[in-house]
C-alpha cells in the first residue's frame, strides 16, 4: 500500500507540474532579436532617426512615454519588459541641452531597474563636450557627464566626432567614436560639380588639421582663415590667467616674473591660393543634431543622413562583431 500510494503521488507530480512551468513561459515577453530601440524623447529629428535606425536594423522602436511635468520635471515610462536584454537608447540633442540629459538619464536609470542587460547609448552629438578642460576656477563637466551617466546604468556610448578624442579616457566603459567624414566626402563627389577645381578652407587654424585631412582624401589643395575671432583655448586651459593681477605675498618679496605681451588679433587674412576656384568651407550637415530652424532661415544647408553607420554600430556590438570596418581608412585627425 506504501509503495502504491508513492506511485500515485508520483504520477501526480509528473503530471501536474510540468504544464504549469510551461504556461509561465510563454507569458514572457523575450524580443526574438534580444535587443531594443528605445527613443529618448518625442522630438521631431530624434523621432526621425530612431525610425530611420529601427527602419535599417528591421525592428520596431520600443515603446515608452517621455514627457515633462507641469514643474518641468521629467518622467519616462518603459511600456513593455526589459529583462535580460540589450538596450539602445538613441537621444539626440536639441536647444535644451540640460532636458535632454535629464531625458537620458532618467530613461537609462528606468532601463536600470527593469533589470536590462546592458544599456547603451545612442548619442550622435555628446553634450558638454566642449568643456573638456580646465578653464581658470571653473570645472571639467565633460568629466562630470560622463560619471552621471555610468552612475544611471550605461553601460557603453556611440557617438560621432567627438570635440576631443581624449574625452573617451573620462569614461568607465567603452565608447565608440564614430566619425561622418566618410558621409561629407561622398556628398562632396556627388553633389558639387566640378569639385576638383574646389579648395578645402579651414575657418581657423585650430580647424587646420581636419580640413588637411579632407583635403589629402578629395586630392584638393588647403587654405586657412587667419585672424578671424575665434576662442582661443591654449593660453586659457591651463590656467595661466588665473591668479588675480594684485596680491599680497608673504616670501619672496622681490620677485619678478617676465611680462607676456597680451596677444593682438591681426586682420582677417586667407593663407593659401583660393582665386577661380570653389571655395569649401561648410558644405553639408548630417543629421546627428536637429536644425530643422536652421534649414528655414539658410536653404543652402543640407542635411547627410548618418542613420546607415548608427544601425551597423547597433547590430555589431549586439552580435559581439568587431567595430574595425566602421573605422577603416580612418586616420588620426580625421
């Protein structure tokens, strides 16, 4: 009788149990391609490059809510499971810089907490990066940026042509710094007739190196605007204006240091050959900032859609593919 009531049980468990494990299966809501596009805000360029990236990559973009409060604070809602998946956030950065990081942030903290693998972001143009180095008494808040972000749950950013390259070495996971070079130089060969008899001109000096690096790729010659008002960075990165011009010393009372001459500005002048030939100083835009105002006010300004190097980047660091085809060819300076 104990052994027949031990069958019965067991007979009981084997049938019970597994349709139960079963029905909790298939209520999961697993991405068949194990990631996710989520677009971090509602704009008009960002909603057109989230469409264009999905549109290449074959997926449909994620749904979420991102919106602002009535006392302007932000809130995202993730509609849909997360769990165990690669999620990319694509954000572009309009005139409010600060509202969209806040966006990213919140987005990538509420990705965080729904327990998604790994969060990367999408971010073509990086905000801040200009402020990259130490200015008088003020701060790096590139390399405060970049902490916020790793501290909401990113896990690894793409971006294009970032100000500084070195800006990489402020962040705790990697960074992809993709470049639109490729994309300009192509719109150059095809949209600009007779662009061999063109000329690369750099607006300033400090653009020297770029426009050499477009040049040696178009076969073109180079000229450089000099004197044109521009922020000079080298005298004031390092701090050497600030300490105040008067102040009371305690040791070395006779000490004189040598005067630096205060730096003059000369007149605006082109230094290389430009006579009969195009002249090619900003020829096109891509697609990484919104500019729609902008297009408005100048129709001369054309827009280069970078959508196709975004969506590579997406699939390839989701397979686990090399990045080294995105920057073939590409040189130091470019």
């Amino acid at each position: 009788m104990p052994i027949r009531r031990f069958g019965a049980y067991k007979s009981l468990v084997s049938h019970s149990q597994p349709p139960k494990l079963s029905y909790g299966y298939s209520k999961m809501n697993v991405s068949k391609s194990g990631y996710r596009v989520f677009s971090a805000n509602s704009t008009t360029a960002s909603a057109e490059l989230a469409k264009k990236i999905t549109e290449r990559l074959g997926v449909e973009l994620g749904k979420s809510t991102v919106y602002q409060e009535s006392n302007r604070e932000t809130r995202v809602d993730v509609k849909e499971s997360v769990r165990g998946q690669d999620i990319f956030i694509i954000q572009t950065v309009p005139r409010d810089v600060n509202t969209a990081i806040m966006e990213l942030l919140v987005m990538a903290y509420a990705l965080k907490t729904s327990c998604a693998k790994n969060i990367i972001g999408v971010i073509p143009y990086f905000p801040y990066s200009k402020q990259c180095k130490m200015r008088k008494r003020g701060s790096i808040v590139c390399k405060l940026l970049a902490s916020m972000l790793a501290k909401a749950g990113l896990t690894h950013i793409i971006t294009m042509d970032l100000h500084q390259k070195e800006i990489q070495g402020f962040f705790s996971f990697p960074v992809d710094n993709l470049r639109a070079s490729p994309f300009l130089i192509q719109y150059i060969q095809e949209e600009i007739p007779d662009y061999r008899n063109a000329v690369i001109v750099a607006k300033s000096p400090s653009a020297a190196k770029r426009a050499q690096s477009y040049a040696e790729r178009l076969r073109l010659g180079l000229a450089v605007i000099h004197g044109e008002a521009q922020c000079s960075e080298s005298d004031m990165a390092d701090g050497r204006h600030s300490p105040p011009s008067s102040r009371t010393t305690t040791g070395h009372t006779g000490l004189e240091l040598p005067l630096m001459m205060a730096k003059e500005k000369p007149p605006i002048t082109v230094v290389g050959d430009v006579g009969g030939r195009i002249a090619i100083i900003v020829v096109v835009v891509t697609n990484t900032v919104p500019h729609e105002v902008q297009k408005l006010q100048c129709p001369k300004i054309k827009t280069v859609d970078v959508s196709m190097i975004l969506a590579e980047a997406i699939r390839r660091i989701h397979n686990g593919e090399s990045m080294a085809y995105l920057f073939r060819n590409i040189a130091v300076d470019d």
